[in-house]
C-alpha cells in the first residue's frame, strides 16, 4: 500500500509538472503574438493617420499630424514641414510620439517614419535603436506634382 502510494504521488507530481511546464511555453508564446499584433496594428494606424488626415501646422511646429491633401495626394508643404521638424531638435521625436499617441494607446517605445519617391528618400524621422520586434505598415500616394510616393511606417 506504501508503494501504491508513492508511485501515485509520483505520477500527480510528474503530470503537474508538465502542465506548468505547457502553460509556461504557451503564455510566453501568446505574449509575443500579442505584442506583435498590437505594434503592427500601431503602425497601420499611423500611417492612416499621415497619409489620410490634413495635418495642421503652426509655425513649423505640429498641433495635429497628417501630409493629406485629399487622399492619395500628399501635401508637399507639409511634407518638407514634417522633414525640418524630425531634424530639429531631439525632442522633437517625443513630442512626434505623442502626437501620433503612441505612448498613450501602444506604449511603443519609438517608431521611424521613410518618406521616398523612386530616386531618393524624403523623409527619414525615427527615435531610438530599434528593436528585433517590429510593426511595419507601408502605403503608396502621390505628391502635388503626380510623383508616386512611399510612405513606411515602422513601430517598434
């Protein structure tokens, strides 16, 4: 009966341990998944929001972003507003990350926007060293003048 009873408890142990052993893997797993998502979906929303919306600019300084004119046709004035604005000053970058609420919905920890047409890049704005995790979105407009434009959208 004393065997019987520790082979038993040896096999609860044994079984108990794989279980915990299967959650372990599969929550780390599943949070992974879920972050992946949730930055990819960060910046599809981004770059709907700068090819979509009208952006509004105050002496040189962004209250709401956005290159729209009327979709797919890009401002070019803003265009080279957004372009002086990323090399300005550093803190420029957070204030950008507010700006696009990626703080407040995502908590990303910094993003790269790539603005180009085929001979060469217009706008390069990013904050930080990117990570392995990245959301990519990327989007096609044209400029004022009927040049085919790229718009990248990194989130990371």
């Amino acid at each position: 009966m004393v065997f019987e009873f520790i082979v038993a408890t040896l096999v609860f142990i044994m079984i108990v341990f794989a279980v915990v052993a299967m959650l372990n893997s599969t929550v780390s797993s599943f949070t992974s998944n879920y972050y992946r998502n949730r930055i990819n979906e960060e910046a599809m929303r981004v770059s709907e929001l700068l090819t979509h919306s009208r952006g509004i600019w105050e002496s040189g300084a962004p209250i709401l972003l956005g290159l729209a004119v009327e979709w797919p046709v890009l401002n070019d004035t803003e265009i080279k507003y957004l372009s002086a604005y990323c090399t300005g000053s550093p803190g420029n970058q957070g204030v950008m990350m507010d700006q696009l609420g990626l703080r407040s919905r995502g908590g990303a920890q910094g993003f790269r926007i790539r603005l180009s047409n085929a001979s060469q890049v217009i706008i390069d704005c990013y904050t930080g060293i990117s990570y392995l995790e990245q959301g990519y979105a990327e989007r096609f407009a044209y400029s004022a003048d009927s040049r085919l434009l790229k718009l990248g959208v990194y989130v990371w």
